[in-house]
C-alpha cells in the first residue's frame, strides 16, 4: 500500500550524528529511524548510503534481514497471525481469515490509518495455547473468530497513545 510519509530530515541527520556516522552503527541507525517512522522511508536510503558511505545493497540486506526493520510503513500495531503446525491444526487458517476480513487487508499489508499490519509468522513458542496471534508484545491465545476480532476492536478503541 503506497502511502507518502514526511521525513523531518534534520532527524534523520541527528541520529546519524549520534552514531558519528560510523557505518558499522547502520542497523541501530536503522532501528532508531524505525522507531520514529515504523519503517525506513525510501527518502532516507540516498542519505544513508551517502552519510555512511555504505553501499545501498546493504541497506536493503538489513531491511531484510532484521524483522525489526522494514522499507515499507507498518501500523502502529503488528497483528502476527501464527501459522506454525499446531496453531494450523487448531484452526489458524479461520484467524488469519478472521483478522483479514475485520481489518479490510491481505497478510502482509497495513490499514489506510496505518494502525494495523497484518502478517503471518512461524511458531512463536505458545503452541499448547494455540490458535495464537500477538499484537505488538502481546500474546493472544486459544482464539475462534470472534475473540480474534476483539482483540482488534479493543486495540481500535485505545487512545493513538495508548500502549499495546
Ligand atoms: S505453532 Fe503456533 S505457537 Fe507454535
């Protein structure tokens, strides 16, 4: 989903400044811009690649590499969906088809409001608890559709400040 983000870049220079533009600092440089941004805008790539003198190859091997980073805007709250053997045998699939149709997006995507992105995740180690989703940290186990659905609708109703 394409949606434009404006970078404040003064920022950007502030946390490659706070790393003394040391290439090898590229990953927490990448993580502290995620953190702001929820993702590393397309934007900031040119000035990485120029400030640090890293080749771009390696600013996209980061990106994919890392779970934490991501080149694409991510919501607020990442909805994983376990689709690990047991969390499957225990009706994952309905889950996964739960939160697509609650949120309006496909696995992989963000809601408009950039608040939601769903994703689809390997065992997380809660099997006897399964079908299991997490929101952010939060693990949700034992789920039909309905519980799924309010889950989000809970996280829905919490102020834009709110924790998850
Ligand atoms: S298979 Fe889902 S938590 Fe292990």
């Amino acid at each position: 989903m394409e949606q434009t983000i404006k970078v404040d870049l003064s920022k950007i220079d502030n946390i490659i400044d706070r790393y003394h533009g040391n290439k090898e600092a590229l990953l927490m440089i990448m993580q502290d811009i995620s953190d702001i941004y929820s993702h590393v805008p397309p934007t900031v790539i040119p000035i990485l690649v120029d400030r640090l003198g890293v080749k771009i190859s390696m600013v996209y091997s980061v990106a994919t590499f890392y779970k934490t980073i991501s080149l694409e805007p991510r919501g607020k709250y990442i909805v994983s969906v376990c689709t690990g053997t047991a969390c499957h045998v225990r009706g994952a699939e309905k889950i996964a088809d739960a939160l697509q149709q609650k949120l309006g997006i496909q696995e992989g995507q963000t809601t408009s409001d950039r608040l939601f992105t769903l994703k689809a995740v390997r065992c997380i180690g809660c099997c006897a608890s399964g079908p299991v989703i997490t929101v952010n940290k939060e693990t949700y186990g034992g789920l039909d559709r309905t519980a799924a659905e309010k889950v989000i609708e809970n996280y829905k109703q919490m102020p834009l400040n709110g924790t998850a």
